[in-house]
C-alpha cells in the first residue's frame, strides 16, 4: 500500500518556547503538542489528565429535553419501554448501558436486537411488531434508527414511540420520532460529533440523571462500555471520547463488569488491558455472538451480575 505522507508545520518558536515554560516541559515536546493543537497550560491540563468534569452539558443536545421528558412519562405511567440496539459491539455495548442503568430505576423494561441474518441491520419490521404484541409504547433505540423513516411511521401508526440514539449521518429527511439525538444532524449544536451510538445513550443517561437529580457514580460505572464501543466502532479517540474511554479503561482494569472480566480472562489479557487489547481480544469476542449464534447472548453476558455465570457465558462466546 502506497503511503502519504502528511507533515505538519513546526511551531513558531515564541510558542514553543511558552507552552515549554508553562508547563515545564522540553521544547520538542511542546512543539509536538501544538502540533495537535494543544497551546495552553489549560489545555495540557485537559489532555494529559482526561476529567470527567469536562465532559459536555448533554443538553447542548438537539432534543434532547424531548429525550428526557418523554421517557420520564413513560416512567411515571409504568409504561413498557424496550431498549433496541444494533447486533455489533457499538450496539450491544449501548443496550447493555442503557437498558443496565435504567432498569436500576425502572422495572418495566426489556431489550432488543434483531437477528443478524433474518432481520437484518437497522430497526426490523419484525422487532416493531413484536414490541406491538407485547404491549410495548416507547422505542429507545441504539446506534441506529436515523435512516428507519418507515419503521419509526409504521410504529407510530401502532400507538408505539420512538427515541433515537444514533450517530450515523441522516439522510435529507429525518424520521418522524418522539426525539432524534444524532450529533451529526446538520441542526444539532453539540459540540462533539464524534461520538459512538453507545457514546449518545450516555448522553441521554447523563441528561436524565441531571433532570431527576440522581448521583453521576452509578452512571460512572458504566464507562467500561462506553472505551468498548469507542475502540471497536473505530471512532476518533479525540475530545470527549478521549475522556470517556480514558475513564473506561480504568473501569476495566480497576473493577471489570464480570462479563468483561471473562472476557479479559479468555483473551489472555494479564497485564494491565490496552486499546489494543480491546480492539483485538475482546471486541471481536463480543462480535462473534452475533455472528454465530444471536448478539443477545452479548448483552446477556455484558449484564450478568454474577462471575460464574458470566464465566459460563463468555465460555460459549468463545
Ligand atoms: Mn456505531
């Protein structure tokens, strides 16, 4: 493969020469950092400790006080509320998020993913009519939806309620849902645009514990899945993701999820879990369930509380 070589300015040197000093700190080192646009004692600050607290207001979010207020109604009327994510890593990872810390709060809660080979990618006419029969009437689905403008019609002819969290680009017309958070809709102002389908669940869990005032820690110990989907979905490791999955990676390594510690202990991983690691070893053992058999089993072994039992899960994954 033929390689292009792109080189970047050298800095002036007054430039250097003040980041070097404000953050004590040799010259071609500050030199490389503003070369990735990093001038500031606030800014080496930022990047070399990566802090929760700059994470983005949520609600800089196109609807997303939409988002909020219709799923605190359903909430309140103990409506049935099904999590509906993609079968690969970003989708799974976003269910298990999602539907994992709602259902800490909420009873009346299911997932869903369709199947790989007889559904398809995307919201499945199959799944909507499966939530009609079970007497489900809100939708949040998960890294995908913003281009199922018949799907989202379908259900809203069938007394059913969409919430979409997804980061895929929109076509020219966006789906006629209750809500559509999409950082890469042309009118939505937030800030990042880079985030992963799981990386815009957070956002709505974020903006939800703001609203009913709940604690950030329980949400907190959530982010190893949000370094998962990061890593795999091969998003830009900038900005927020940068924080998120710098935050995840300590989840990992400090207190795994007992599904992601099985799959830590399967991959090989002894030493302290990389990037790498999760790119190679343990995103393509998440994948594998949805290729081989149902991507549910990949969310069942993401939610299971329980070491042995997620032992036996990730086993099957193998
Ligand atoms: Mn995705």
């Amino acid at each position: 493969m033929e390689k292009r070589w792109v080189f970047k300015h050298v800095p002036q040197a007054q430039n250097i020469e003040s980041l070097s000093q404000a953050i004590n700190i040799n010259a071609s080192l500050a030199a490389l950092l503003i070369q990735r646009g990093i001038n500031t004692f606030e800014e080496a600050r930022d990047f070399f400790r990566p802090s929760l607290e700059n994470l983005h207001d949520p609600y800089l979010m196109k609807d997303m006080d939409k988002a909020v207020s219709r799923l605190c109604e359903a909430m309140d009327n103990e409506e049935k509320i099904l999590v509906y994510g993609d079968y690969d890593v970003d989708g799974t990872t976003s269910v298990t998020l999602v539907y994992g810390f709602l259902s800490n709060y909420y009873e009346n809660l299911e997932f869903y993913i369709p199947d790989r080979y007889k559904e398809g990618y995307g919201i499945s006419k199959t799944g909507i009519d499966w939530a009609h029969e079970n007497g489900f009437s809100l939708i949040i689905s998960l890294d995908c939806g913003i281009k199922s403008l018949n799907e989202i019609a379908y259900a809203s002819e069938l007394g059913i309620d969409f919430i979409i969290c997804d980061h895929h680009k929109p076509g020219d017309t966006l789906p006629a849902a209750c809500a559509v958070l999409d950082p890469k809709r042309a009118d939505c102002n937030y800030p990042y645009k880079e985030l992963s389908g799981c990386g815009v669940g957070f956002k709505l869990l974020q903006a939800l514990c703001i609203d009913l005032g709940l604690e950030d820690e329980l949400l907190f110990s959530f982010l190893d899945l949000l370094a998962v989907s990061i890593a795999s979905d091969i998003v830009p490791i900038t900005g927020e993701n940068r924080i998120l999955t710098y935050q995840g990676l300590k989840v990992l390594n400090e207190s795994p999820r007992p599904g992601m510690k099985a799959l830590m202990d399967i991959s090989g991983v002894s030493k302290e879990l990389t990037i790498n690691n999760i790119v190679f070893g343990l995103g393509p053992r998440i994948n594998a369930a949805g290729r081989i058999a149902h991507a549910k089993h990949a969310v069942h072994l993401l939610i299971a509380k329980d070491q042995d039992e997620a032992d036996l899960l990730a086993e099957k994954d193998k």
